[in-house]
C-alpha cells in the first residue's frame, strides 16, 4: 500500500492525527443507507464509482489499486488537483487516504462503513483539508457551495439515492423538459 520511497503517513483517524496541522478545516458527515457494509465498500473503494455522485468532482483517474488523481471544481470555474493515496485500510469496514506532497488542496480522510442492523449501514465521511486562500477561500468556497461540508453531505444523500433506488434525483430538467414546458405555455 505504500511507497517505499515516500515518506511514512500516520494512518491514525484524522480526528487523532499527529501530522494534520491544526489549520486544516475538519468535517464529518453519515447517512444510514439501506445496503450492507461490504457492498456500500465495494462499490466506494473503487474510484471510478465515485464522480457520478460526486457534484463537484470533475475527474477521478485511477492510478494503480491504492492512488488516484483527483479533480475538482474550486470556486471562479477554477479545478484544483491533487493525488490521493490509501493510507490504511480494512476491507469491508473503512479506508483512509491523504492526499500526496504537492497537492493543490492539501485533505485526508477516512470512510467508514458501520452495520446499522435492519436499517443497512452508517457510512461516515470524516474529512481534514487544507482551503485553499486559507480562511477567506475557505469563505469564497462556502458562498459559492464549494466548501468539503457542505459537498460531503450533498454527495452522501446522492450516494443514498444511487443505492438504495439505482439512480439520483435530480430537480433540474432535461433539455426535453424545457421544450415541451415551453410548447405548452405557448
């Protein structure tokens, strides 16, 4: 899971780390999903899964079993890329990830998978990052609906939506939509 070449990451929780500085914004997130654990892992653990529900990712390209690119919309039709590497990991219950030297938005993170009986399974997104433009980007981010917190519980109902019913609401209409709307009004 790791390069020998790079240098070592403490894999504790991000609410426990001793190397996320004290500046980084933290936000944790669940939602209940009426799927099991294993299979809401699964379908999480591979990154191509992810950018369909993920409002603001732009791009996710796989790069090996434990890294990936990132991209995603910043505020001002801005993208900031990072690489993310697995840091940790236990199969079928959660995985943590930082985001590799260099990167544009310096995050880690960890997703849990939590049985929840009869109801399915607590997923919890716990997320530390670095805005970019310290405090006032992290300011432009939440006027502009860019901030992690508010795109982490967006995108968990999204992900809700897409497994228990295999697709996500959406409020926005096609192009059809408007067509028509538009003949009848005439």
């Amino acid at each position: 899971m790791s390069d020998p070449h790079e240098t070592p990451r403490d894999d504790a929780p991000v609410t426990a780390s001793k190397t996320i500085e004290p500046e980084r914004a933290l936000s944790a997130e669940a939602v209940t999903i009426a799927r099991s654990a294993d299979e809401l892992y699964q379908f999480w653990r591979n990154p191509l899964n992810l950018a369909p529900f993920m409002e603001n990712v732009v791009e996710i390209v796989p790069l090996g079993t434990e890294r990936s690119r990132w991209t995603v919309k910043a505020p001002g039709g801005k993208t900031v890329s990072w690489e993310s590497v697995v840091t940790a990991e236990e199969p079928g219950r959660s995985f943590t990830w930082q985001s590799a030297e260099g990167a544009e938005a310096p995050n880690s993170g960890k997703i849990e998978f939590v049985p929840a009986g009869a109801r399915g399974t607590v997923v919890r997104a716990i997320i530390a990052y670095d805005p970019p433009g310290g405090t006032v980007g992290q300011m432009v981010a939440k006027l502009f609906q860019r901030e992690p917190r508010i795109q982490t519980r967006r995108d968990l109902r999204r992900f809700k939506q897409l497994m228990e019913t295999g697709e996500i609401a959406t409020g926005a209409r096609t192009a059809k939509q408007r067509e028509e709307r538009l003949e009848a009004q005439s």
